[in-house]
C-alpha cells in the first residue's frame, strides 16, 4: 500500500508561480514512476509531469518550459514537487499525484485545486 498526500494548491494570478508537493508513504520501494495529472472542468485528466526512480522526466507539452518536476527522498518517504511557473487561466484545474508501481497497479491522490486568475 501507498499513501499520498498533496499540498500546495491555491489561487494565484496569471504569471505567478504555485508548488504543488505530493508525500509517498508505505511502501515506496514498489513506487516506479511519481507524476502530476491534471482535470479542469469538462475535460479529460492528463499529464503533466512524471518523473521515474532514477530521474528521469517527461512533460505535457502545454507545460514544457514552464513548469519543473522533482522529487527528494527520506528514510520513509518521497516526495514529488511540481514547480509552477508563469501560469495561465488554462492551467486552472485540480491537479492530482500518482504513483505507478505496475502496468495494473496504481494510487491516486485525493486532488489539490489550482485557480489562476486572469
């Protein structure tokens, strides 16, 4: 089992800058790939950023650029940071931490909501 708690969201204007950070805990050697999906209202989840045990990163391309994802590990924990920068309105949408330990095999977080304001 894999425990996942974000924080970080809130409302901030266009332009501006948020980290959101998601903590891993239980089992976090089984914990593969770490990432940040988002769902705005009416539209599909996607991808925003995911990064794998040795570092290595992927991007959505409305993000690339713009947006840095990283993680620190502690005795008990990991943890995923997704930096923000130069948001837009369009980035408004609850933003959601996934751990994937297996092809079948996956834990969601409960959600933060980013708000960008125009």
């Amino acid at each position: 089992q894999v425990q996942l708690v974000e924080s970080g969201g809130g409302l901030v204007q266009a332009g501006g800058s948020l980290r959101l950070s998601c903590a891993a805990s239980g089992n976090i050697f089984s914990i593969n790939v770490m990432g940040w999906y988002r769902q705005a209202p009416r539209k599909q989840r996607e991808l925003v950023a995911s990064i794998t045990s040795i570092g290595s990163t992927i991007y959505g391309d409305s993000v690339k650029g713009r947006f840095t994802i990283s993680r620190g590990n502690a005795k008990n924990t990991v943890t995923v940071y997704l930096q923000m920068n130069s948001l837009k309105p369009e980035d408004t949408a609850v933003y959601y931490c996934k751990a994937v330990v297996s092809a079948t095999l996956a834990y969601w977080g409960q959600g933060t909501q980013v708000t960008v304001s125009s």
